[in-house]
C-alpha cells in the first residue's frame, strides 16, 4: 500500500508567479484534501476534491485553484503568487463514504513554498 | 477567529511521566475530534480520535478526553517515551463538513530522557 506523496518538495518563486503543486493519493483513497501550514501555526483547509470535482472549500481566494484526475491523484494551482503564500503545503487523502463524520485523514510530507 | 485552540506551544516531560496536552474550541458543530502528530520534515499522521457522544477514547498510552460543557478536549500519554517528541495537533470536524478539518497552532512536546 504506497502512501501519499507530494512534490515538489521544495521550492522557490518569486511574487507574481505561479506554482502547480502535485499529489497522488493513498491508494484506494477517493477524496483529496488541500491544506496550507504556515510557519508556526497548524494547517488551514484549502479545499478538497472529490470525484474530480471541487467539495468543499476553505477561506482561500479564486487565485487557489486545483484539479482531481481519473486516478485520484490531484494539483494545486496558485497564480499571482504573495510573499504571505510562504508556507508547507499539505496534501491529503481518505476513502469518502467510510465512517461517517470520521475525519481521519491521511497526509503526505508537503511541498514548503518559499515566494521572494 | 481560531475555533480550535491550543494555548501551550510547548511542553517539556520526563521520560515514564504523564503529558499532557489540551485544546479548547469555541463552536458547538464540531462533533468528532482528532489528535494528529508531526515529526520535522513529515506529514502529520493521526493518532487517535474521539466522537462527540463519548467522554474518553483508550488506544494504548494514549487517552483522549472530551468534556463538551467546557468545550475542551485534552490528551493523555503515559507513560512518555523520547519518541513521542514531535508537534501534536488538535483538529476538528462538523458533521456537515467531512474530513474538513479544523486545526488549532499545534504544542511541541519534548520528553527528557
């Protein structure tokens, strides 16, 4: 059973840019969660992604964006980068349908964005 | 507005003693609750869950608490062991929002040897 794994794992832009982010999902795992950690706080939901089609979403602007693929695997899309879009990016995945509310989620090693 | 809060940063223990760890939470949707642990350059990985229904949840050393009139939830370690050193967060879900999870800044724990 391959875990969820992410890259880039680091790296660098600068403001203005735009970065795509890449996950593949657990596997057997249908539902893909987005999360942004920055630096001394706890990650922040994104948005998640289920059946290619956007589930969900947290307080993040249009300029976030992302895609879910046939395979589960999913991309995170973020345009006109900021210095404040510095943080680790975290990628998640689960099986939707299993156990209710349960939000057990299983999340990959994060690709940490650094915008100059 | 943080829902999910947990106000010691960090936490030092000796080895073989008790940790531990709490979070508050200000919104009354919230129904299952969930302690994940980050070691550096990781994911974090969950460790143990609790459902609203319940005031206790056992797995091994380690025991969640809810008490829901206070809106607080703690997490207990016994004993501490070396490895347990790591980053550990409190999150939450609505039922109406699986597998958003709603997480608090997160404690560091040091267990001395």
């Amino acid at each position: 059973e391959t875990g969820v794994t992410q890259s880039p794992t680091h790296l660098i832009k600068t403001r203005g840019q735009q970065v795509t982010l890449r996950c593949s999902s657990q596997s057997g795992h249908n539902t893909v969660s987005w999360y942004q950690q920055a630096l001394g706080q706890g990650p922040q939901f994104i948005f998640q992604y289920y059946r290619e089609e956007e589930n969900g979403r947290g307080n993040f602007p249009p300029r976030f964006s992302g895609l879910q693929f046939p395979n589960y695997s999913s991309e995170l899309n973020v345009n006109a980068l900021e210095l404040d879009d510095s943080a680790l990016y975290l990628c998640a995945s689960s099986l939707a349908g299993t156990s209710g509310s349960t939000g057990e989620l299983f999340f990959g090693e994060g690709s940490r964005l650094t915008v100059l | 507005d943080q829902q999910v809060k947990q106000n010691s940063p960090s936490l030092s223990v000796q080895e073989g003693r008790i940790s531990i760890l709490n979070c508050d939470y200000t919104n009354s949707m919230f129904d299952y609750f969930l302690w994940y642990k980050k070691y550096p350059a990781e994911g974090p990985t969950f460790l143990i869950s609790i459902s609203s229904i319940k005031d206790k949840n056992e797995d091994g050393r380690f025991t969640v608490f809810l008490n829901k009139s206070a809106k607080h939830l703690s997490l207990h370690i016994v004993p501490s062991q070396p490895g347990d050193s790591a980053v550990y967060f409190c999150a939450a879900v609505g039922y109406r929002s699986a597998r958003q999870l709603t997480f608090g800044s997160g404690t560091q724990l040091t267990v001395l040897p």
